[in-house]
C-alpha cells in the first residue's frame, strides 16, 4: 500500500530523503508535511512512503487546520522547533482510542504510535509549519530514546535543507534531498566500491581530493598520497568486503588518528538482499576536525543561545555542572536553569541523552552555514 504525494522539491528529493529516515529510524511509513498549507500549494510540503496518497490527502482535508499532536500534549500554542512528539507518551492509550483523530483517521490506516518532529514551528517569516512524523503499526515496538535522538537530529537537518532551497531556489531544483543533506557536512565523506571506484563524494570532499591533501582520485579511484598509507587503504577495503560488520581505521601521518594527524574510517555501506556489502563508505577524520567551533555550529543549527550552547558543549566534553559553571564564570544554580531551558527547546530529558544528541550532531564536523 505504498505511495506518495507530489512535493514541492523537484526530483523526488523528499523521497529519497524519507527513505533514509526510515534507515535511521525504522518504521511502516514516514512523512514531510505542511499542515498549514494544502497540496499543490506553492511552499508546500507533502510527501510519503508506506502509506497511500490518499492518507495524505485526508489528514489534509480534515486535520492540517487542527494541531493534533499540539492538544494531544494539552499545550497551549504552537509547539516550538525542534519539539519531539512520541504518542506513547502523550496520552494514555485509552484517552487516545476515545478521539475522533483515533477513530477517523489512526485507526483506518492502521497506524498506532507515531513519532513526531516539528521541523518548523511556522511562527516566522521564513518557513511555514513543516513535521517529520515516523508511523509504526500495531505490530511494531515503542521508539527508544536512541531512535527519538536519531529523528531529532534528522529533523534539524532537515529544517537546515529547507532553509537553504528557500534562500538558494535554483540550487535545490537540481540535487536530491538526501545529498544536499550530506553536502551541508563539514566532514568529508565519500563512497567506493570494491575497486577503489569513486561513486559518491560530498561538498568537502570534492575540495579534499582538488587539494593537495593526503588522498586524490586518480584514473577515477581512491589513492593515498603516501605509498604505505595507500597500502594500507587497499588492505582496510579487502578487510571490510570480507568482514561487512568490521571498522577500519586508516592512518595519513603519524599521531593519533583524528587530533593529530588526519585518518580514514572505513566501513561498509549495507547492501540488498544480503549479497554483501553495496559498497564502502570513507569518512576523513581531520586534525582536531571543530572542537572551537561547536559552540557556534550548534548556535547556527539549533538555534541556541549562547549559553546554552555553552551548556551543551559541556555536558558533551563530560563536564560536571561545577566545572561548567567555572569555565563560564556564573553560578551553579545559573547553569542548572540553563540546562532545563536547554531540555525543554530539544525535548530531550535526560542529560545524558543530551551530551549523545551534541556528541552524534558535531561528530561530522558539523554543517557548512
């Protein structure tokens, strides 16, 4: 029963995109709306896959003027970017089955939990209201906290795209959703196939391998500059053909991978029909890649006050409250309150969850803003 609604983004880039949500976040369905602004509308978003077009088309009609998830929660007001919504969560199962939206719309198309990202809250002037929602069935398990962080990043990256095919309209009608995801990654990555065949590479890493760093494309393949670094690429490959599950890592000079020397990380990318591996994905740890910069990298992405940004790097680095509080210069009780502030805009609860969500979000080096 899967299809789509057409979306606004030319080249099906919504698509591709949803399918690497369900990749991170596995469900029946997945979708991109904008409940404000009916299908066809130019700006609008409405786009699926695992549910018919017709369930599109009757939320629109019956539910996009009501904030559903907003009166489920018993909030008052539009409920802010980067929100996190899980159904389980928000009402009882039994005040749930009671609604007209449970009777009307959940329970014809099959659907029992959702798990919902407000991309936008539309309470701008640049983005109208947009949601991420990830749609399992009765037979499939609650999200976990690790699933929940995984969508909550996945929906600031989103917002992230969408915001830049607004500023940049002729740019985004040309490159699929997905890859302009991955283009906004500081961190080069690239994808090979067993051969050493470049099939995939990303913004910064088309300006490595144009540089005269430590790797180069050469007859349209991956080659190290150094001799036994090139050696050892070739054997990390075999390794990881053999071996899909294993993690190599590659160094190009000497220190420790990552802080200071540069280093590739090969692992593999999962094929279909378990026949191997479909190909190899490279990732290049540069020296001390943006540790100065994560504060503003999450400020630009997240939207957070400095502060908080300055909480959130903290928390990451594995810092106590007091030691935040004494590289910032402020109170404990000051970095207490700015920590629930910081809780309440990502929705994440638990401090540890938080530090994850900051350590997975600059893990890429971030985004090119």
């Amino acid at each position: 029963m899967a299809g789509h609604a057409r979306d606004s983004v030319p080249g099906g880039g919504l698509l591709g995109y949803l399918t690497d949500v369900l990749g991170a976040v596995p469900g029946r369905a997945a979708a991109f709306y904008t409940p404000d602004l009916a299908l066809g509308t130019p700006g609008g978003f409405w786009q699926s896959t695992g549910v018919p077009e017709e369930a599109l088309r009757d939320y629109m009609e019956h539910f996009r003027d009501r904030d559903v998830w907003a009166q489920a929660a018993s909030r008052t007001g539009t409920p802010p970017t980067g929100a996190l919504f899980d159904t389980d969560r928000l009402v009882e199962a039994g005040e749930l089955r009671q609604t007209a939206f449970h009777g009307d719309y959940l329970q014809p198309y099959d659907i029992a939990r959702c798990l919902v990202g407000v991309v936008d809250d539309g309470l701008g002037n640049l983005l109208p209201r947009i949601r991420l929602t990830v749609i399992r069935g009765p037979s499939e398990p609650a999200f976990s906290a690790d699933e929940a962080g995984r969508l909550a990043l996945l929906t600031r990256t989103a917002r992230s795209y969408v915001t830049l095919a607004r500023t940049h309209e002729s740019v985004s009608q040309a490159v699929m959703l997905h890859q302009a995801t991955v283009d906004l990654l500081r961190m080069p990555i690239l994808l090979v196939d067993g051969e050493r065949r470049i099939e995939f590479v990303n913004r910064s890493a088309r300006e490595l391998l144009a540089s005269s760093g430590p790797i180069l494309r050469r007859d349209g393949r991956l080659r190290a500059r150094d001799p036994e670094a090139d050696r050892q690429l070739g054997e990390a490959l075999r390794r990881i053909a053999a071996e899909p599950g294993d993690v190599r890592v590659v160094r190009l000079g000497a220190g420790r991978p990552g802080v200071r020397a540069p280093a590739l990380v090969v692992t593999a990318v999962a094929g279909q029909g378990g026949d191997g591996p479909a190909g190899m994905m490279i990732r290049v740890l540069e020296p001390e890649p943006v540790a100065a910069d994560r504060e503003r990298v999450l400020r630009l992405l997240l939207d957070l006050t400095p502060p908080e940004a300055q909480v959130a790097v903290g928390l990451a680095e594995g810092l106590s409250h007091e030691e935040i509080a004494r590289r910032r210069g402020v109170k404990v009780t000051t970095v207490r309150t700015t920590l629930r502030r910081l809780q309440e805009k990502l929705g994440i609860r638990r401090s540890g969850q938080l530090a994850r969500f900051v350590l997975e979000l600059t893990a890429t080096g971030g985004l090119r803003l």
